[in-house]
C-alpha cells in the first residue's frame, strides 16, 4: 500500500483521468526502440501536461535497470524509477511508475511513463 493516503477529498478539483488508447507509440533511446505499443495509458492531470504510460509488457526489460530512487505523489502514489541504459548511453531515473498506486488510478499499475525529454518519441504506423 502507498504510503500516506491519497488527497482526493482534500482537493476535490484535482483529477487524474486515464485514457486507453490504441494509438501506436514507440519510445527510442540511443537508437533503440526501448517500448512499442498501441495499449498505452494518457494520463491527464491537473496542472500537469499529458503523459502516456506503457504496459511493462511493451517494455524491452534488457534495456531498463531499477534505480533507489522514489518518489511520492498525494494524487497517485508512491513512484518508483529506472534508468535506460543502451551500450555507454544512460538516462538516469528517466522512467518511472506506480506499482501499488492509490485506489481511484488503480489503472496505473503495471505501467511506465518516460520523462518526454530524455527519449525520443514515434507515433502512428
């Protein structure tokens, strides 16, 4: 369980809604592709622009490494992080998710979200 509880009844006008979607998107790294699906997860927050979260199973596991690094969220939950690591090249803690999230975005686990920065992105086809 996340540690803490959620602030949802503090903050009644905060949202995260989770949107399925079918849209192919595949994330590269160091000329990689690092994850390719069409079963993401849109996450839309307050105050927080889109991310798209990929199912672990859309992940290529050789080129992800766990990181001690965490992270609390009072809307999501506790995050943890990886690091890709592709031959010399890394980007530290530049993945992260919520494995055991809070109740009302139960929908995120199991899924990874990249900083939009660190990769490069590739969608549709």
């Amino acid at each position: 369980m996340p540690r803490g509880r959620s602030l949802y009844h503090q903050h009644p006008d905060h949202r995260v809604d989770l949107e399925s979607s079918d849209e192919r998107v595949r994330v590269r790294f160091a000329g990689e592709v690092v994850a390719d699906s069409t079963r993401t997860q849109i996450v839309r927050e307050t105050r927080h622009d889109p991310v798209v979260y990929f199912p672990v199973a859309d992940l290529d596991a050789r080129f992800f490494e766990p990181t001690d690094h965490e992270t609390f969220c009072p809307f999501k939950g506790e995050a943890a992080y990886w690091t890709i690591r592709v031959g010399d090249a890394t980007a530290e803690n530049a993945v992260w998710g919520y494995d055991d999230p809070f109740e009302e975005v139960a929908g995120l686990a199991g899924h990874r979200a990249f900083y939009a920065d660190r990769v490069e992105w590739e969608r549709g086809g």
